[in-house]
C-alpha cells in the first residue's frame, strides 16, 4: 500500500482553498486489472456536515453531499476526502460549482467506471437545490 499522509496521522485542519492534492486513494479490493473477472462494487459516501459559502453574499451554505461510484483501481481514503470537503466551508463557490470541483477531482483521483456526485443543500429562501454531476468511462 502507498503512503497515506492523513491516515493515523494528526492532520492540520485549513478550512480555505479547496485543494485536490489532498485527496488520496488505496487499492480497490473489489477487482480492478488484477482481477478482471471478479464482482464489481458500488462505493456510497454521504457527507451530511458540508458548508461552503455564497460568493456574492458571503452567507454560509449547508448541505448533504453524496458520492456513488464504480471504482476501477483506486478507492478514495475517507480521511483525506473528510478533509477536502472540510476545505470547502470558507470558500465562496455557487453549490453547482463545488458539486462539479468535487466530481472532477475525484475522476482525475480514481479514474472510475462511473462516478456521480449529488448535492442536497438546505432551503435558502424557500428554494432547494440539488446539483449533481455525472461522469462515465467511455
């Protein structure tokens, strides 16, 4: 297994300036190349504790945020991703703009079979809003 910067490690916690080289990834014990033939997984994470700010008001943002993807070789390693969307709370970024930063990050991270990254953040004047991004190996 490679490396792991923030696994079993006190990290600093920075809550500016998302930034992907903090994501990191371990092997996918579902299969891969090495593996071909096995059963392929499905990974679920829910971050139910996402802020971010609105880049005109400045006001914070919350929201649920939703990962789904086919991994190929590479899972993401759940601290760093804790980590990287901790670094959203004092960036101000429209949600469909977090919701696409953090869908093409983590693409270029894995490179997955399938990757879908959902939104739900709360009521901001009676209007909800729930981007999501998809992304599909050809």
């Amino acid at each position: 297994m490679q490396d792991l910067k923030h696994l079993g490690n006190k990290s600093e916690v920075r809550y500016t300036e998302p930034d992907a080289t903090t994501l990191e990834w371990v092997p996918n014990p579902f299969g891969g190349s090495e593996n071909p033939n096995q059963v392929k997984g499905t990974i679920t994470i829910c971050a139910s504790e996402f802020t971010s700010l609105c880049p005109i008001t400045g006001q914070p943002d919350f929201g649920i945020i939703e990962i789904e993807y086919v991994p190929h070789e590479r899972l993401v390693e759940s601290k760093s991703l804790k980590l990287y969307l901790g670094q959203f709370r004092q960036q101000g970024e429209f949600h469909e703009a977090c919701i696409n930063r953090i869908a093409n990050d983590l693409v270029s991270l894995l490179q997955p079979e399938l990757l879908v990254v959902t939104g739900k953040f709360t009521a901001r004047g009676g209007i909800t809003i729930h981007p999501r991004a998809e992304y599909r190996k050809n």
